[in-house]
C-alpha cells in the first residue's frame, strides 16, 4: 500500500491511536524485516558498524577520563591525543553516522513503502562509508606505535596547524563520498516514488529524511573543498603552507550543521516513532515539516560562532553568525513544544490527569520510550548551555574550556547517543525479526547513561567556569590552582570521573544486550505500527514540500553568511596563506635555533663580552 | 469536545483528538523557562560579578 502517514486523521474503531498501515497489507502484522528484507540487511549492517564504533569510542573515553582527571594514568599524556582523536572521530562521526544512515534508510522506505531503486548501489555506498572510516580509523590507532610513520592526531577537528597523513584525510573524503552516495540513493528512491505518485504530499519521515540529505550537502561542501583542496595536499607536500584561519573556518562552516545532521535522525525519531510508544499521534505534521525546513535553512549560516575568538574575522561577521544562531533555537523550542505535546496526548489518552500527574501514565518501564524521553530532557538542558555558547560576549568565559565540552555531551553525547541506544531497543526487532534480549537491562542501561552523564556533564560545566581547558591531557599548572564553584577543582575531577565510569558501564550493558540479541531465534509478531498525526500533512501548506526552493534559499543564506568572511580571510592571508607550518613547529624552530646558533654566539660573543647588549639583545 | 469540567477525557480525545489541549506541555515548558531564566541571571554573576579576570602563567 502507499504512504498515509499524511492521510486524513482517523481513530481505530478498538480506541487505540490509529495505525498508518505502512507496516505491510495488514498493518501490524509485518515487521519492516518481512517487508523489506534487502534494506532490513543493510539498515543492519549501518548499525552494526555504528556500534562497532561505540565499542572502541567509548573505551577510548573511559581511558581519557581517568587520565585527564589524573585517576588513573597507565599511558602517556602524548597518547593522551591520540586517545582524543579517537574518541572523536569514532564516536562523532563513525557512530552517529553510520547509524543515522540506517535511521534513514528505514524512514524513507518504511514511509515510502517502496524498496530502494538498487540494492547493489546501497551496499556500493555502505562499502565506502565502511573503507573509509577503516582507513581514517587505522591512521589514527597508528599514532600508538613508532613502528610505522603514520599517526594523525588532529582531533576531531581537524583544521591546520596540526596535520594528518595523507590516509586520514583520503579515508575521510572516501567516507564522505559514501554518505553522499546514500542521500543520492534516498533521493532516486522518492523519484521513482514520486512518478508512481504523482499528487501525493511526501511521507514526513521520507521528508525529513529528504531535507537532512540537502542540509548534508551543503555543509560538507566546504569539508570536501578543505580536505581536497588544502589539508590533503598540504599533507601529501604538494603545497608548503595553507591558511589556517580558512582552513578552520571551512571547517567550522561544516563543523554546525554536522551536530544537526547527527541531530535529524533523532527528531525524527522523537516526531514519529516516540508518540506512538507512548501509546499518543505526532500533534502535528505541519510544524514538524516548519521545523526541518528551518534546519535546512539555519543549520550552516552559523559556523562563525564557533571561532569567537579567532583573530582575523572581524566581529560584524561574527555577529551575524550570533544572530543566525540565535534563530535556529526556535526549531528546537518548536520541537520540545510538539514532542512533548504528542506524548502528553498518548497519557491522556491512557487515562492520565492533572497538569504534571499524566506524566505518571506514561510507559516508562519500556527502555525505548524512557530512553528517549531521558535524552529529551538532556537536550533542554543541552539547550541552556547552547546559549552560552551562542553569545557573543558570554562565550569568552567559556571559550576552550571544558564547559564546551559538557555541553556537546548533552547534545551529541546524550540528545543523540542516548536516542539511536533507545531507539535500537524499538527498532532492532523491526530489522531483524529478534526480540531483544533483555529489556530490562535496557532499561537500567538509559537510565544509567542518563544518571552517569548528569553527573560527568554537570561537573565539566561547572569546571570550565573556573577555567579548565579542553583537549588538555594534564589540565593542571604549577603555580596555579582553579577557584572553587559547586566544589572545588579535585572534588569535580571525581564526580567527572565516577560519571564517565558510569557511561562506561552502560555502553558495555548496551553492546552485551545487542550482542545477546543477536543470539535470539527470530520470531513472529514483533511487528509495531506508527500512529498518524493528529493534524495532518492535509493541514501543512503545500509550499512546505517544495525542497528546491528551501534547499535555493539554504544555499542563498550559506552565501551571505561566508562570502565575505571568505574573500576577507583570502585577501589578508591568501589562498595557501602567510603560515600555516606543520604541527610541531616548535620542534621545527628548536632545528633553525640549532642550526643557526653556533653562528649567532660566534658573531655576537664578542659584544657580549665587551659589554654590547645595546647590539641587539634584550 | 474532548473535556469534562474542563478535564480532558481518554473517550473524548479519542472521538475527537483535534479538541487536545496541551496544558501539560505548556506547564512544562514554562517550568523549563523559568530554570532558564534563573540559569542566565547565575552566569550573569559568574561572568560580571563573580571573577576577577584570571591569568594563567
């Protein structure tokens, strides 16, 4: 059958939320693994390199966190950053990646209700991604030995002065290649759905799947103009220097919108598949679409705001990146309204009362529902630390320091990562016809995540106040010592560090559950449906649906936001720039000074000791 | 309508679930604004009130 999730609202005659019956003929019955097994197997494989990442990320994280909070220090503060890299790179953009493409693969064809156009194309791109993240994830693990000159410990982000080789950013851009092979898959899945169906509005999740996939390309086109233009052949030594201040600011151009598209997969899942574990309907499909078109639109005309302090950028631009991003709050207010009003619907509808006492009604014994819910509410307060970080002059006090930090593990760290772990618990049985292991494991694993991350996140917002630095592997100094708020700097390294052992503990419960279900007998009757919206796409303005014109407007925006930043950038530092030396330059200067000093002390020793300070020396 | 005495009712969101009004939700958010509000008036301390400038080294 096709898509309804836009047809008219209904109410099942047995007086539960109404199904949209793209689960299969008889809606219920079949699971998305019955349906659609080719896109159930890749769906799957997305997850499970997804959570091959998770596994070495998050041991990676366990190892930073005791170190740098000085518990525990079995290796070097030098491998410190390679452990940092790693951490990044694998858990920001192997884990969330690889599973969002599997998030949206599910959407768009669960909601198409069609297969993809080639299955041979969709392992083709799902190849990529995989070569690529395998090449870019062995030059970073090289770093650990001396046995090989290969190590590319630039961090996630990845800008000049520090410098890959060559495999870091080839197995990058070949990862980036994949993923956008998979939006251009999406993409000739709803023309081909779109010729069969020519006067129908587009499914909300194959529309928002759509949106996200422009979004992506306009943000990584700066990453791919950096890598291939810049970084990799500044690597490869075919040019000698590059400009850093562009380089970092091609970099932060996409470094915005990539928290977003880590971020669609799970408000596509808060808007359509948590209202209905709730046992409520998405309260409306039009603001749904309102809010995935200001993404699109706001999402990459703001990277500015990440290099408040950057010299080089005057601060006109900057404000304008400020004001842009304080816009794109209103999506996400949007959100918790909507979200937060479609659950409400589902307890009430369960009998729930009062103005706070439905909150008890809801199904927070299932690890799906409370999983994401948890995630949701980390997110609000990912929210407030957001604006800190968005002002201006309120961000040079936190500028660099590990408040930054906390934040972004609200947002990507919990908002996202806490979403696609529930959200496995709802959608694994789907892909697979298995019934999860244990639920209940699940459910002691968010709300440990949960429990772990408050405490780790709180306390790294309360140190960067006092001015503990990020990406630092020994963050005290001689001779210094941080003030005290919320406790003092050793009493917030243990709440930091009893945090992040209990994220640990729940990463390893969450892979053990995966690993376990895997092991199950598939099995019948694991079918779950999603409830049409209360006020349908029929309420939405059909101007909603006309992505060109949003994707033209996006591009139009992204123009005026970095047109000048850019020519300004080029004209003060040019294309390949004044600067821009390999990391470490220090060791680079130590080898002029060695080579040059002999000559210094022969030609000025004899002032020296004839009393000519005034000759030139301090 | 989906309300009795001003309560919304399981049966009447059900017959008619266009008549939802989300009281909760909006008790909830303005919850969240009002921890906003005393977050944003903590940091203006923090930052102007609070601190002397700091200089490491």
């Amino acid at each position: 059958m096709t898509a309804t999730a836009d047809a008219p609202a209904a109410t099942a005659d047995d007086g539960t939320a109404p199904d949209d019956g793209t689960g299969g003929s008889e809606p219920g019955t079949e699971t998305f693994y019955d349906r659609f097994p080719e896109a159930a197997r890749i769906v799957r494989a997305t997850f499970l390199g997804a959570f091959l990442a998770f596994a070495v990320g998050t041991t990676f994280g366990i190892i930073q966190t005791l170190h740098r909070t000085g518990i525990a220090r079995p290796f070097s503060s030098v491998d410190y950053y390679t452990f940092l890299t790693a951490h990044g790179v694998f858990l920001v953009l192997s884990f969330t990646i690889f599973f969002l493409v599997g998030v949206f693969t599910w959407a768009l064809v669960r909601s198409l209700d069609r297969p993809l156009v080639n299955t041979r194309f969709s392992w083709a791109w799902y190849g990529l991604m995989a070569t690529g993240m395998t090449l870019t994830g062995l030059t970073i693990l090289a770093g650990f030995t001396s046995a090989v000159d290969v190590s590319a410990d630039v961090l996630f982000t990845f800008y000049a002065p520090l410098q890959a080789h060559p495999l870091f950013y080839g197995g990058l851009a070949v990862f980036l290649v994949g993923t956008w092979l998979a939006g251009l898959d999406w993409w000739r899945t709803f023309l081909a759905w779109r010729r069969e169906h020519p006067d129908e509005r587009i499914p909300l999740q194959a529309f928002m799947v759509l949106t996200t996939t422009i979004m992506w390309y306009v943000a990584t086109s700066a990453l791919a103009i950096s890598v291939l233009f810049f970084l990799l052949p500044w690597s490869l030594g075919l040019i000698e220097t590059v400009n850093p201040t562009l380089t970092r600011t091609l970099f932060w151009f996409f470094g915005h919108p990539v928290v977003y598209f880590w971020l669609m997969p799970a408000y596509l899942l808060w808007y359509t598949v948590l209202p209905s574990i709730a046992g409520g309907r998405l309260f409306s499909d039009p603001l749904a679409r309102v809010v995935f078109v200001l993404f699109l639109l706001l999402s990459t005309p703001v990277g500015i705001h990440h290099q408040y302090l950057d010299p080089g950028i005057a601060e006109g631009f900057k404000f304008v990146a400020m004001t842009n991003t304080m816009f794109l709050l209103l999506p996400s207010l949007l959100t918790a309204f909507t979200v937060v009003a479609s659950v409400e619907y589902g307890a009430r509808v369960r009998g729930g009362t009062g103005l706070f006492g439905w909150l008890r009604t809801l199904p927070w014994r299932d690890p799906a529902f409370t999983g994401m819910m948890l995630a949701g509410l980390m997110f609000a307060a990912g929210g407030f630390s957001g604006m800190v970080n968005a002002g201006m002059n309120i961000n040079y006090l936190i500028h660099n320091t590990i408040w930054v930090t906390g934040h972004f593990h609200l947002t990507v760290g919990t908002a996202v990562a806490l979403t696609f772990m529930a959200a496995t618990y709802w959608l694994w049985p789907q892909i697979t016809n298995k019934p999860i292991y244990s639920r209940q494991i699940g459910l002691a694993q968010v709300v440990l995540w949960f429990a772990g991350m408050a405490l780790m996140s709180n306390a790294m917002h309360a140190q960067g106040l006092l001015g503990v630095p990020r990406r630092t592997a020994e963050p005290t100094y001689s001779g210094f010592e941080y003030g005290s708020a919320f406790g003092g700097y050793g009493e917030l390294n243990l709440q930091v560090a009893i945090g992040g052992t209990i994220l640990f503990a729940s990463a390893v419960l969450f892979l053990s559950n995966v690993v376990l279900t895997m092991g199950n007998s598939r099995t019948d009757g694991l079918a779950e449906t999603l409830a049409e919206p209360i006020s349908g796409s029929e309420d939405a303005p059909l101007v909603l649906d006309n992505i060109r014109l949003w994707g033209g407007i996006a591009v139009l925006l992204v123009l005026l936001a970095y047109a000048l930043p850019i020519v300004a950038i080029v004209q003060r530092g040019g294309l390949f720039g004044p600067g821009g030396e390999a990391y470490p330059m220090v060791l680079d200067a130590l080898a002029i000074l060695a080579e040059q000093a002999p000559d210094v002390l022969v030609e000025r020793m004899p002032d020296v000791l004839g009393g000519g300070w005034a000759g030139g020396w301090p | 309508m989906g309300t009795t005495d001003g309560e919304q009712t399981a049966a009447g969101l059900l017959e008619d679930p266009k008549s939802f009004d989300p009281k909760g939700t909006l008790a909830l958010i303005l919850v969240y604004f009002c921890i906003l509000v005393t977050m944003w008036v903590y940091i203006y301390f923090v930052e102007f009130l609070g601190n002397d400038l700091i200089v490491v080294g």
